[in-house]
C-alpha cells in the first residue's frame, strides 16, 4: 500500500497535475459560491476540459473542483446567509449569525480550516478502507454484483429528495435509458429506431450535462435578473484563532469521522452528513443555547462532516465501482470517458489512478485551505455575478462540450433533449441523481443479472439461495420501504392536524 | 375539472407566473409516464427471443424494468389522487416567467438544429446574447461583452489548448 501511495505522490512530480489541482479548486470555489451551482454540475461542465487529457491530470483536477465546491458553499452561507450548496444549510445557520456580531472572518477561518480538517481525517479514512474494501469485492459472484448495483440505485433513489415513488420511477428512466442500443451479449439493436448513432447507447457525456447543466439554466431563466446582494465586511482572515480552533478538535475530529461513515452509505451525502454532525455535536455541546445564533461549534461540525463526506462517497466509487451520491455519478462518467472503469480491479490494474486520487485529497487541503482563505472576499462577491451571464456561460460550455465529445452533432441533439427532460421532470419533483446513477450502473446491472441467471442455469433461485445476495435485496427493498412509510405517516400526522 | 378548480387546486395562470397544483401535475405526468413505459414494453416485447434456455434473451431486462416502473408510475398516479382528495392543503409547481422559459427553451433548440451551419463560435455569440435577454439582462455592456469573454474563452480553450475542430 505504501508503495502505491509513493505512485500517487509521485504523479505530483508533473507540473501539469498541479496545474489540475489549483484550477480545480478555484472552479470549484467559483461554483460553490454561487447559490444553485452545486459540484454535480460542476463536475458536468468540467468533463469537456478533459478530453484529451491524461487521465490522472483529469481526475485531479475533478476531485479538486468536487472538494472546493464543498468548501466554497460555506463561503456564501457564512457572509449573506445564501448557502451555495445544500450542504453547507447548516454552516448558514451559525456562520452568518456570526458574521452579523462581526465576526466573520472568525467563522470563514474556522469553517475553511474545519473543512481541511474533514478530508485530511477521511482521506487517511478513505485510504484504510477502500482497498480491503476492493478486495472483499473481488470474491463477489454476478449475483451480488447485480444486488450491489440495486442497493446503490435503491438507497439514492430512496433517500433522494421528494417520494421514493418518484426516486423509483427516476431508476426506471434511468435504467430505460441505459438498455438502448445494441444488446451487449447478443449484439440486438434495442429502442434504437433504426437510428444507427444510437447503437453504442446514448452518450453519457452530453446526458450528463443536459440533465444537470442545461435544465439549470432554465432554472437560471425563472429566477431573471437578480438583485445584488449586501455582502458584509470580512475582517481577520489572516489571523488564525488558533484557541478557537484548539477548543473545537474533538468537534471537528468527530464530526469528520460522522461524516466519513455517512459519505459511505450511497445516497446519504454531504448534507445529511452535515445535519446529523450538527444535532450530535448541539446534543453534546456545552452551551447548546448558542446554536442557531453563532456557534462556532455549529459551523465546525457542519463543514468538517459535509468535506469529510466527499473522501466517503469516493470509497463505493473506487472500491465497489457503485456511486453513492450525484457528484461521484457525475465522476464515474468522467473516468469512463477517460476509459477508466472504477471497481476492485482498479487497485490492481491502474493503482495510480486511486493511488492519485488519495494523494490529490492530502496535498489538495493546505492548497485549498490557502486559496479558501486568500480569496474569501472575492468568492463572497462571486455570489453577485449576474444570472443572465451565468445562464448563457453554463449554456455556451455546454453546446461546445457536448459536440467536442464526438466532433458530432448527435451528442448536441442527445444534451439538448436531456436538458428540456430534466428540467420538466425537476418540476414533476423527479430527482435526477438516480438517473444518471441508473444509466451508469444499467450495463454492469444487466450484465451480471443474466450471467447470475446463466451461471445457475436459468435458475431464479441463485437470488435467494446466497445469503449475501438475499442481503443486499432486502436492504434494497427497505430502501423504499423506510423512506416511504415514514413518509405516509409524516402525511397522516398532517392530515390528524388539519 | 371544475370542481378542482372551485377547491382552488387547479390551474392559475398570471402575468409572470405559470403554477399547478402539484398532484395534478404529477397525474399528468404519471399519464405521460405511462404512455412513454407502456411503448417501451411493447417494444421490448417485440425483441428477438432468448437463443438458449438458460437465459433471458434481449427483451427480458427491459420487461422486468418496464413492468416494475410502470407499478411505481401507478402508485405515483394513485398518490397524486389520493392527495388531490385528502385534506391537507396541496403544494403548488410554479413555472415562474413561463414566456422567457418557453423563449429559451426555443432558443436552445435552435441552436441544437443550426450549431453546425451557424458555427460554434457565432452560435455562442448570439444566443449567449439571446439567452441572457430572456433570462431579463438590459445592460448593453453587459449583453455585449459576456458572449465576446465566452466566446474567446471557448476559443482558446477547446481550439487552441485542446485542438477540438469545431464547426
């Protein structure tokens, strides 16, 4: 392991990787500080710049963006009370309270360094487990390849936003979408048309950014000319409160390690690893009255658990090759069109791949932390760039994104039709995660689903007859089970009311 | 119809706003759901048979898939009735400024149809213009200069560093 770790570090012997590393970070400042850009669609717009790029520049510079973006939500939640990312809601709560006592550059210290903190702690985290993980899974069969898949399609279509009726019905579109094309172990054209250009399937890339970049910008257009926001004076950046952050350890190493094991479960992610690290840490705090009203203990908990959240959702990632959250969906498509396939034979055949990944998250936190610190006052004032420019930036990039990935027009016809979609069904309270979690994962869960079958001749027993497969089902089936009955009764309780 | 709209959970159309209550969008998109799952099963009904025993063939996956999504597409049709009925207050889509979102929603599928005639870089300039007077920007300096810097940027990135032959 060391040895491979060695491989990783080494990959920074290239200026170039560096060059990735501090311009990852600083788009994903730029996107985490604006309200409604969040690191999925960053990540989406960031894939064209890669083409052509080696895949271990490319994939710095994404887990770079994928982190900043996390971070720099904070920034905004902290000085005009506007959370860039759903994550960083909770770091809102307490940072701009502190920020209206004047003590901004307090909170934007201790929130930048806590986030440090947070995936310094999880990648050593990440690092431990990913690979006995990796290995665990070589001894997996088709049949709990196939349940594994449907776990991590159940639980971030279950715990996604709105009904899990609706996350169901996101899997179902997904996973439709996955099956055109020509059928991968006959070679039959499936749902095609007779439109040859959709026989190796439909792209991933152009999906990826209609349904996450183009429908934002109709969102974009909803909300028209937006006015400026007061952004308020940041003061004592430089200054580190060092007795400050020496009181709040035990939060931010805790809330860290919350974080971690949260990041891991699919679909669970940043924000609700950065709820439940704010309730444990108010529910052990020693003056729990301050939450709410400028805790820095709140916004400790908040940002170390939701960055140490992004170290735990690259360990499915890697390891398993199944994505937990929307962003690293987003990623496994990035590393596809790098021809990487994340799984357990990454860290045997292409170890310098998550070797650099791992190494990328260490010596990324003092680069971040720097550029974090450094540019607060500019990240705060990102907040104000007009909607309208933003709106046509985000829809130039995608066009030319989307037809410089085949040098056609299809992928333009595929993004555009992928942006009206997934605008119209964000309205209809679809969420999009499990989509392009569904289309990602489709192949491989088709795959082994009928190689379980052929292996155990035709026989459907084999989803019932291994225990680990019969686990993996039923943590499937719960996924929606929970999340639904907890739902109706939330409804009822309503209903009891009115 | 009449009625939903006497009980105040139906269609509202104002200036600037377009809103819907929500179980009433969901079953119209539950219906299109269906229709759109419904031709997906039939086609994956029409699919070559298994070439063995032992295995499903082409059209056995999407099957199972389209059966189980159009049971979830039913229970979401079902829900969006049962709150329609049920006495707690529904929840409002809204589409706000319903003509600059319809506009940009033209313009972006124009520029899908003539990118490759128009070129990439003149397709930037103009409907970067364009999307950003739909999205509400007044500011000649502002509708100017932002598809120029766009323009430039894509030019020297994607042409020059990349070397992407765009149209």
């Amino acid at each position: 392991m060391l040895a491979n770790l060695a491989l990783g570090f080494s990959a920074f012997g290239d200026p170039m990787v560096w060059g990735a590393l501090v311009f990852g970070a600083l788009v994903g400042y730029l996107i985490g500080a604006i309200p409604g850009l969040g690191p999925s669609l960053g990540v989406a717009l960031l894939i064209p710049f890669t083409y052509g790029v080696d895949p271990v520049v490319s994939i710095v510079g994404l887990v770079a963006l994928y982190a900043a973006a996390e971070y720099g939500g904070a920034i905004t939640a902290v000085l005009i009370n506007s959370p860039g990312t759903a994550a960083a809601v909770a770091t809102a709560w307490d940072g701009y309270p502190l920020t209206q006592q004047g003590r901004a550059g307090e909170a934007l210290t201790v929130s930048i360094i806590s986030s440090g903190v947070g995936i310094f702690v999880s990648t050593g985290l990440l690092i431990l487990t990913a690979v006995p993980l990796s290995e665990f899974a070589l001894n997996f069969g088709p049949g709990e390849y196939f349940g594994l898949a449907l776990v991590g399609l159940s639980l971030v279509a279950g715990l996604s936003d709105g009904s899990p009726i609706k996350g169901m019905v996101a899997m179902g579109i997904g996973l439709a979408m996955a099956t055109i094309g020509l059928d991968v172990q006959i070679g039959v054209p499936r749902f095609t048309g007779g439109n040859y250009e959709l026989f190796e399937g439909l792209p991933l890339v152009p999906v990826l950014l209609g349904l996450y970049a183009l429908s934002e910008v109709l969102f974009m257009i909803e909300e028209g000319a937006s006015a400026k926001i007061k952004s308020a004076a940041v003061g004592g950046l430089a200054s580190i409160p060092y007795k400050a952050v020496k009181g709040l350890k035990v939060v931010i190493v805790r809330s860290s390690l919350l974080g971690y094991v949260i990041g891991v479960i699919p679909g669970a992610g940043a924000s609700i690893a950065s709820f439940v690290s704010y309730a444990v840490t108010k529910r052990f705090s020693k003056k729990p009255e301050l939450f709410g009203k400028g805790s820095l203990e709140g916004v400790a908990a908040s940002e170390a658990a939701n960055n140490s959240a992004v170290a735990g959702a690259m360990a499915p990632l890697l390891a398993l090759g199944i994505p937990g959250s929307a962003t690293t969906a987003v990623m496994i498509g990035a590393l596809m069109v790098q021809g990487i396939q994340p799984g357990p034979l990454l860290f045997t055949r292409t170890p310098e791949i998550p070797y650099t990944v791992f190494a990328s998250l260490w010596i990324g936190v003092p680069v971040m932390i720097f550029i974090g610190l450094a540019g607060a006052r500019i990240w705060a004032k990102v907040a104000n760039i007009p909607r309208p420019a933003i709106a046509a930036i985000v829809a130039g990039i995608c066009y030319v994104g989307a037809y410089s990935s085949e040098t056609t027009m299809f992928p333009v016809h595929v993004m555009t039709a992928c942006g009206i979609m997934g605008y119209v069904l964000r309205k209809l309270g679809v969420p999009l995660a499990p989509i392009i979690l569904a289309m990602v994962l489709g192949e491989m869960m088709e795959t082994n689903f009928r190689r379980a079958l052929i292996s155990n001749q035709g026989e459907w027993d084999i989803f019932y007859t291994s225990p680990m497969t019969v686990i993996l089902l039923l943590i499937a089936l719960l996924a929606f089970a929970v999340p639904g009955i907890a739902a109706l009764r939330a409804r009822r309780a309503r209903a009891e009311k009115a | 119809m009449d009625d939903i709209l006497k009980n105040d959970k139906g269609w509202r159309f104002q200036l600037g706003l377009l809103r819907g209550a929500s179980p009433v969008i969901d079953l119209i998109g539950s219906v299109v759901l269906f229709g759109i799952f419904w031709v997906y099963l039939r086609s994956s009904l029409a699919l070559p048979p298994p070439l063995n025993d032992i295995d499903i063939g082409a059209g056995g996956f999407p099957r199972l898939l389209a059966l189980a999504t159009l049971v979830a597409i039913v229970a979401m049709a079902i829900s969006a009735i049962y709150r329609l009925l049920d006495r707690v207050p529904v929840s409002w889509v809204s589409v706000r400024r319903p003509v600059s979102v319809a506009l940009t929603t033209g313009l972006l599928i124009l520029q899908s149809v003539y990118f490759e005639q128009l070129g990439a870089l003149p397709c930037v300039l103009l409907f970067g213009l364009l999307t950003m007077l739909a999205c509400g920007e007044r500011r000649v300096l502002h509708l100017i200069g932002v598809p120029i810097a766009l323009a430039a940027f894509i030019y020297v990135v994607f042409v020059l560093a990349l070397h992407v032959n765009l149209p």
